[in-house]
C-alpha cells in the first residue's frame, strides 16, 4: 500500500514540532526515517499509526483518508523499540492477540500464528513468556505479532536499538528479509545512517521537523543536498574546508593551491564555498596534492583511519589500508584529491 | 468528543459521585452545620412549633404579664368537629357523640369538672363514671404541649386565645416556640470563651507534639537507622514486630495496654511484690495518663517514618558508606554527615503528614482513657466526637461539635495544600502520549 | 550492613525497646489458654474456658458468628468496592485525555492527606438525613469514599509505570481502549491491586468509630463494636475473655500480614513510593 503525508503538520501545545511534511511511502518499499534525536522522525511515525492526531493535512493510505481514523482501524503493524510485547501472555497468545480482539476462529488463529511464526523463525518459542527471551528472538515476536494480520504498512522505531552489536547485525538482515519476503511497505525510524543504509531502498532524512532530501541510500550519499546531510552520512564522517572562487578556480589555503572548478555551473568570483571531502576521498595517490602534518591517528585493524592538519588548522580525514602499514603521527604528509569527487557546498550549506 | 475522553468520563464517574457524596459533601457541611444550633433536641430536619410549660415559666421573668402567659396557658374543653373526630376515632361511646354533634357543636366548657358534668346530664351520657372519665380529655383544647408545623398555625391560634399580646411579644413567643435548629454563631463564641477550649487546645499540643517528637520522627529514626546496620534477619524481625501496632485492629491493641496497666495488671503484678502500690497506671494520674497516651500512639505512628526512612537510606549508594568507613568515620560520624543528610526530605514528608494525623486522630485515646483522668487528656478531635457524638448527657451537640471539627477541617486543608509541595506535580500531570 | 561496627549495642537497645511490644502480644496468645491468679505473672492452669464465647453468646451481646460474618461483609465489601472504583479512575487520570485532569488530580492528591476522620460529624447527619444511619451499606459506603483518594492515588502509580508502549501495541494490534486497560494494563498493575485490597480489606475489618458512630444497632454490629461493647460492659470484667475475642479477631489480619508484608509497607509508608 502507499502512504502519503499531505502538508502534515504537528503541535504539542504551542510548540510546532512539524510543518507542513510531504513524504510518499512508495508501495512495497522499505524507507527510512533518519535523523538526530528530537528530529520528529518518531512524531511522523506515530502520526502514521494513528497514536497522535494530525494537526493539519492529511494522512492517506492508498487513496483513502485516514487523518481522523482511529488506530485501530488503520491496520498498521508497529514494532516498538521496547518491542513492548504483554509481560503476562506467552509468545503464542501475544502473537495471536491481534487475531483475538477481532474474535477470528480459534483454529485460523492457530494456522495464522504459526505461519508467521515459521516466517520470523520462532515456531519453537511459542509457549515462552516474553521474559524466558533473549532480546533477538523478542524481536522476532514483535515482528511476527505486528504481521501476522498482514498490516497494510508495518512501522519500526529504532528496532535495533535495544540489541547488542553482533545481534544488531543479524536481525538487521532478517528484519530486511522478512519484508522482503512479504513484499509490505515499511518505515523504518533510526538515527543510525548504517542502519538507514543498509536496510532500506530510500532514505528521508530529517532536521527539525523538516525533510531534507529523500533518495536512494547511494545517492544521498554521492550527492547530499546540503552539508547536514553529507555529515550525516559516512563513517568516519566527512570533513569541511574551506575555499574561495577565483576566475573559475578553487582557491584553498589562501591560493596556495588552486584547480579548475569541476561543474559546469560556476559562482561568480569571490564566492566563499565549502569543500567537502570524505576520508576515502583524500588519498595519497590523487592529483591535487592539499600538505599537512599528522595530528591522530587511530587503528582499526584493516583500516587506519588518519586525521591532518593543514596549516590553516583544519583538518582533513583519511582512510586507509593498513596493508601497506601505519604512518606515524606528526608525519608531515602530502594527501590529495580528486576535483570531480569533491563535494561543494555554498556558504548556507547546500550543495552546488 | 474524544473517544479516550468518554471513557475517562465512565471510568472516573463512580469515583467523582463517591468522594463529591461523602468526602466533599461533609467538608461543606461541617461548615455549615457550625454555623446551628444543632442538637438531639432541635433534631437535624426542620422542627415544630410547640409551647410548653417550661418555655411559659421562662418568658415570665421576661417582660411577659402573668395574665397574659396564664391566658395561653389555660386549657378548655370544646365540642368541635376536630375535637369529636378525636373521640370517635378514640373509640368513644357513638351515641354519645352523635348527640354531642347534634346538639351541643360549638358548646365551650371552662375546665373539665365542668364539661364532666354537663355530659352526665345528657341523654346518652355513658354508663360509668370510668367511660365518661376516659371520653372527656379528647374534647380538651390547649396551646400548651400542642405540635403547630407551621408558624401562621401556632400565630392563629395564639391570636385566637385573645391573650393582649403585643406584636413584638407574639414574634417573641414564636420565636421561643421553634423546636428545630437555627442559625446562630453562638459556637464559636461558646468556643472562645469556654475555659473547657483552652484545656483542650493544650492538651492537644502536648499530645502532637510528643507523640511526634519522641516517637513518628524520633524513634522512627533510632528504628531505621538501627535496623539499617543489623543483618537482615534481625532487622526484619524488628521492623516486622514494630509494624505490629499498625496492623492489629485498634480495639484490640488498646485491650492490650490496658491489661498491661490496669489495676491487677501485669504491671502491678510486677511491681506490687517490689512494694509500689496497686494502681491503675492508665488513669491515676494526669501524668501517667500522658505518658500512656504518648506510648499508644507512639509505637502505632513510629512505623510509618521508620518504613520511608528505611528506604531513604537503603537508596544511599552503599559506596559512598564504605568510603566513609575507609575515609575513618566512627558509627555516629557515618549517621550524622552521611545517613541524615539523605534524610531530609523523608523527616520534613513525615513531620507534615504525622503532625495532620496526630492532630485529627483521636481513636487510640478514645479507646484508652477517653480523655481522663477528668479531662487531661481530652484532645481537640476528641472534643469535636464526644460534642456531637457520645456523651454522658445524651443531647448530643451537632452544632457544637461541628463547629469544633471545622477548625480541624480548615487546618486540615490548608496543612493538604502545603502537601502538594512535596510531589513534582508537573510531572505527575505529564500529557497521555495517546490522543485519541 | 558494614562489618567495621559492632552491632550488639543496637541490637540490645532495640531488644529493651521492643519488650512491651513482645510481652503484650505473646501474653495476647498466652492468656487466651490458661488463666492466671490475681497478682501473678505466669498462668498456672490451662483452659479453653475463654473460648467459650465461639458457642454461647455472651449475655446482651450479639452472635459471634453473625458479629463475624457483618465484619467479613464489611471489609470485603469495601475492599472489592475501593479496588474496582480506584483501578477505573486511577486509570483516567494516569493515562486517558480527560478535561480537567489536572484538577482531579490535584484534588486526589489533597484529599489523599486529608483526616477524614473530622468529617465524621458531618457523615453521621447525612446518613441520618438520607436513611442510610444504622445500615451496613451506609458505613460501606462512607469508609469505600473515604478511602478513595489514596486508593486512585496509589492506583495512579502502578498504572504510571506501566510502559506506554504496551497500550500503544494494544492499539495497533486493534483492541479498543477498554479492552487494552482489562486485557493488557490491568494484568500489569497486579502488584498494586493486591497491596490496595489488602490494605482496604484490613483497614475494613480494623475499623472502629465509623462503624460505631454510623451503624451502632446490634444486627449490623461489627467485631470492633463487639470487642469495645464487651469491654465497656462492667458484668463481667474479663481480660482473658476479651484476649480471646480479641485473638479470634487479630488473627485473620494477621496472617493476612505475615502474607503480603511486602506488598503493605508501601502503602503503610504513606502511599509514596519512596
């Protein structure tokens, strides 16, 4: 199914967390919300489930209207970040709960739940207590308890969180299976980008209540609309330099080293801009050489990961194979660039 | 309307209509029932008009002419419509009457040998001298000791006796007449003039006072602090025994004070072979009254501060304790800088909430000495029951005792909102996260 | 606690303080069996004599067991009446978008400090005014209203720590708002319900002046009236009898006690949670 959000708008009080959002949830897709804490990512969420009431605009699953629907009647599956599963019923009758309250036979029940079972890879667990559980296989019981009466669109908020590293990984790739495997549309809430990377087909990422630009995982990282979104992606993070336009050139360090400006459409002269350049970006063998000094260096097994610093005091990152070894620090370095892998960002922040 | 709203609207009615009914009702009408003259006699519905001999004696010595008080006070025997339904319904002799009814309606007799016999000369006047004797008194007419509903009755009926009195008078005399209660502020004078008052406000500081200090604050303390350092068996067995008072039934844990006290208690049974003299400790003196009252109240209230002080210092971070120990604290040293300090807020909570319940609270003495010896251990809340609740007079003073009672509703209220501070109200009123 | 203090100083000072505490609760048990001769310490013959009053009624007093069974009324009564009107409202005010929620728990919170007691005076004229004086369900109903405020009060708390989420997915999984408070809430507060009925039930069957004042007539007497009547009534000055009466009577509190301790000290700490 498709969920659109229409100019929707949200208050608490006096204050306007969101205003005016539009966002499509393209049927069948996985989409992320991505954002800092205290973005809105998880207000749009229970907006979409029905938990808070819109306060302008609407709220359409597929053609229909749902903006003053009740919850409980906009059939969408919720996986909370607590997982929230009833402390006092067993994995079965918590699954079957959904089924219960709209008073289904006691025998579909039975097939229903352990089907979904079967697809969550819990159908051993059904006479636990939520409790007798370890935090994955919770997971699962959230998700099958959230499916099994095929929701129109299934919500996640944070489900990762609450999960060790190595289960993190996992279920990352189950939770990213199983909707494949059902074809349903999903929204996925997260303030992790690798999360939001590697399990969705588009990302939304959020600022203060405001979508900043929706795309694939690939391209927002390639192509970022402004600078909040290109440090949001990547780890390690990428980092800013400052530079100026000079007779169609970029100007870094004062002039000391300068290249032609790599897109078509140029700002006119004296333009302050912002170059932005990932740590794999800046490496030893590009042409535009950019010297510094050595000022951190950290090892990460595989990789090092190395921070320099220009004589400006602005600090460039790298990151690099330690098969060809570990450079010390207070190394004096000449790294460099390539003009067409730069990032421009323009002295607001949006990308040229 | 929302729909969480219209069941929050059924959820919370049944509770709204109880506490409105008789928790909020009865604080109102504390305050207005003080404002009457309330009692057993006046009754609590409305009352009557009614003269009575006592009320004619009283109003002699007021400015009242002995004719005109012995003119309302005359009876007199008529033969009226009223008067023969009175007899017939008495079950009189029918004949008899039905030629009274002919005959003689509207016939006026002085006095009753005269209506006596002027029946034996009628023609079906009855057999014996007993019959004619019971038939007579339902044919009497008299203000004095008749129930008149309503004023304009009992007005008529006075005008009706021709009696001279003057407009003022009558007002008067009406006024004297009403059985039922008025408005009146007479308790709160009767309160502030009443040597009985100023008795009663200081007994009720010394029982607050020492009850809270020596015991729901003081010895609360010595008990949470001292279970804190024992092994947690002991110190489950203490803090069990102490939470005995608290839960035994009142009457029962008073029995048991008495039969420790009384005069072949088990005290004296101690006590008598060391040579003190039989007595009963309880009620001898004003003394012992006291410190018995003190310890009644005392082993039930130090509980309740030992359970919340108990838990403050359990919350201590138990590092902070062993730092102290290592840093060279001496037992008093850890109690005075570590374990108090924690303990602000718990004595302050529990000084609050004691002092109100002490205040009010009148049960344990009530069971126990019931005020006495005479009334030196007669506490205000104490007052304000027996007033209106239980005397040894049986007119129960409902005005009176209401009146007493407000002064403890109004402490108690204000003494409720300082209690608001002690909770973070904003937090407790946060938004329900679903709107719906 | 810390092993760097000795404990026999506070254990000896705690064991001197607690002996009244001790003699009159082993000597309640003691005496009901035996008897003991004027001027004596210990008992000397054993008896159920003092027991007597389970088979025979004592003169000018009620029946026992009819006196028992007013009292089980009574307390239960007033605890199923607390518990279903205090887990409903405590639920509103914790968790439902009512208007004026924050005046009814203001008020909640005033009233739960609040001596009810100084209303007796008021409470024994409306229930004359209304009919309900001398009824069981008058004093049901007046200790059930006056219990109220720390009931919701202590309802509310339960219900506040119940995570959000859990109705949230109550909601979702499509249960209306009535069924996710009986189906998934209430099961969740089942500590609280427990420590309130039991505090209700024994604060019910403990209860001694509003019973007295509200419903004084024999047919609707309740164990506390009995007991006091007994004593007040100078034919027969008895205190093993009255021990007796009284242990037939302390007892079912005090197993009830022995049971949910731990549940109780919250609410005997004030209702606070802490």
């Amino acid at each position: 199914m498709e969920i659109i959000l229409e100019d929707f708008t949200k208050r608490f009080g006096d204050v306007t967390v969101i205003e005016k959002m539009n966002l499509k949830i393209r049927e069948g897709e996985m989409l992320a919300l991505l954002g800092p804490s205290g973005c809105g990512k998880s207000t749009t969420l229970f907006t979409i489930c029905g938990i808070h009431r819109v306060d302008g605009g609407r709220v359409l699953f597929g053609e229909k209207d749902v903006s003053r629907v009740a919850a409980q009647q906009r059939n969408v599956g919720v996986v909370f970040q607590s997982y929230a599963l009833y402390p006092h019923m067993s994995v079965f009758e918590n699954i079957a709960f959904p089924l219960t309250v709209r008073k289904e036979n006691k025998n579909t029940i039975r097939e229903k739940v352990a089907e979904i079972a079967e697809l969550v890879h819990i159908g051993e667990l059904l006479e636990r207590r939520p409790e007798q559980l370890s935090g994955g296989q919770q997971q699962r019981v959230a998700l099958a308890r959230a499916l099994v009466r095929k929701p129109g669109i299934l919500l996640l908020d944070e489900p990762l969180a609450n999960l060790d590293a190595k289960l993190r990984l996992e279920m990352r790739s189950e939770i990213r299976r199983i909707q494949l495997e059902t074809r349903i549309s999903a929204v996925l809430v997260t303030h992790d980008q690798v999360e939001a990377m590697s399990m969705s087909d588009r990302i939304a990422i959020m600022k203060e209540g405001e979508i900043l630009q929706v795309a694939s995982p690939t391209e927002m990282y390639q192509q970022p609309v402004n600078d909040f979104v290109a440090g949001f992606l990547g780890n390690p993070p990428i980092a800013f330099l400052n530079a100026l336009v000079q007779d169609g050139k970029i100007d870094v360090l004062n002039g000391k080293i300068q290249f032609d400006f790599p897109r078509n459409a140029k700002p006119s002269n004296s333009t302050k801009i912002r170059l932005g350049i990932r740590p794999e970006h800046y490496q030893p063998n590009n042409p535009i050489q950019i010297p510094g000094t050595i000022s951190f260096v950290e090892t990460q097994g595989r990789e090092n990961l190395y921070d320099v610093k220009l004589e400006d005091g602005s600090i460039l990152r790298s990151i690099q194979s330690s098969a060809f070894g570990t450079i010390e620090k207070n190394s004096q370095v000449s790294w460099g660039v390539q003009p067409d892998q730069l990032l421009i960002f323009d002295q607001a922040g949006n990308s040229i | 309307m929302s729909l969480s709203a219209k069941l929050g609207y059924v959820f919370i009615a049944p509770a709204l209509v109880l506490v409105a009914v008789f928790f909020l009702t009865p604080v109102v009408l504390t305050g207005i029932f003080s404002f009457t003259n309330m009692s057993t006699a006046t009754g609590i519905t409305g009352g009557a008009y009614q003269i009575t001999p006592s009320l004619l004696r009283d109003l002699s010595g007021n400015g009242f002419e002995k004719k005109t008080l012995d003119t309302i006070g005359t009876e007199s025997y008529q033969v009226s419509q009223a008067t023969l339904q009175v007899a017939r319904e008495a079950g009189s002799h029918l004949d008899l009457l039905s030629e009274l009814e002919a005959d003689h309606l509207g016939s006026n007799f002085k006095n009753r040998r005269e209506f006596e016999r002027f029946l034996k000369k009628l023609q079906n006047r009855p057999r014996s001298t007993r019959e004619l004797k019971s038939t007579s008194p339902h044919f009497k007419k008299s203000l004095i000791n008749e129930r008149f509903e309503t004023e304009i009755d009992l007005r008529n009926s006075l005008v009706e006796m021709q009696a001279n009195l003057s407009e003022e008078q009558l007002n008067t005399l009406i006024q004297a007449a009403y059985t039922g209660w008025i408005w009146t502020t007479d308790n709160f004078h009767k309160m502030v003039i009443l040597p009985e008052t100023k008795q009663i406000l200081f007994n009720t500081i010394i029982y607050v006072t020492f009850t809270l200090l020596l015991f729901n604050v003081g010895f609360a303390l010595v008990l949470a602090i001292a279970t804190f350092y024992l092994p947690k068996g002991q110190a489950g067995v203490f803090r069990a025994l102490w939470l005995l008072p608290r839960i035994s039934p009142s009457v029962l844990y008073v029995v048991l004070w008495k039969w420790l006290t009384w005069d072949t208690g088990f005290l004296n049974a101690i006590l008598n072979p060391l040579g003190v003299a039989q007595r009963n400790w309880m009620l001898d003196t004003t003394l012992n009254a006291w410190f018995f009252v003190v310890l009644i109240n005392g082993f039930i209230g130090a509980s309740m501060g030992m359970i919340l002080f108990s838990s403050a210092i359990t919350a201590i971070p138990k590092p902070l304790l062993y730092a102290s120990e290592v840093d060279g604290a001496n037992r008093w040293q850890q109690i005075r800088f570590i374990i108090l300090p924690q303990l602000k807020w718990p004595i302050l909570f529990v000084t609050v909430y004691q002092c109100l319940s002490l205040l009010t609270s009148f049960e344990q003495i009530l069971l126990s000495t019931d005020g006495g010896p005479g009334s030196s251990t007669e506490v205000w809340a104490l007052a304000a029951y027996h007033s209106a609740l239980d005397n040894y007079w049986g007119n129960l003073q409902y005005g009176y005792g209401a009146a007493l009672a407000l002064v403890l509703v109004i402490i108690g209220v204000i003494m409720s909102f300082i209690f608001l501070r002690f909770f973070r109200f904003q937090e407790l009123v946060r938004q329900p996260r679903i709107e719906q | 606690m810390s092993q760097n203090f000795k404990n026999w100083p506070i254990l000896t000072g705690l064991v001197l303080a607690t002996v009244p505490i001790v003699l009159m609760y082993s000597y309640l048990v003691l005496d009901t069996v035996t008897d003991t001769k004027p001027g004596s310490i210990f008992p000397n013959s054993f008896t159920l004599e003092h027991w007597r009053f389970l088979y025979e009624d004592i003169e000018g007093k009620a029946n026992i067991w009819q006196v028992t069974l007013n009292t089980l009324v009574f307390a239960s009564s007033v605890m199923l009446l607390v518990l279903s009107v205090s887990s409903t409202a405590g639920y509103a005010l914790s968790r439902l978008n009512i208007p004026f929620r924050r005046e009814f728990l203001a008020g909640v919170l005033i009233l739960h400090a609040f001596p009810s007691i100084t209303l007796i005076i008021a409470i024994f004229l409306i229930l004359q005014l209304i009919g309900l004086y001398n009824t069981l369900i008058g004093v049901i109903i007046v200790m059930t209203s006056l219990q109220l405020p720390l009931g919701i009060w202590i309802m509310k708390g339960f219900y506040d720590s119940v995570p959000w989420e859990i109705e949230m997915a109550g909601l979702q999984d499509g249960a209306s708002r009535f069924t996710v408070w009986y189906r998934l809430v209430l099961p969740q507060v089942r500590p609280g319900i427990i420590a309130l009925g039991v505090f209700s039930f024994l604060s019910g069957w403990g209860e001694y002046i509003l019973p007295t004042v509200l419903a004084p007539a024999n047919n609707v007497q309740v164990l506390s009236g009995y007991l006091a009547s007994l004593i007040a009534d100078d034919r027969n000055f008895e205190f093993n009898l009255f021990k007796s009466v009284g242990l037939f009577y302390a007892t079912p509190v005090v197993i009830m006690y022995l049971f949910f301790q731990d549940k109780l000290m919250n609410i005997y700490g004030g209702g606070t949670k802490g």
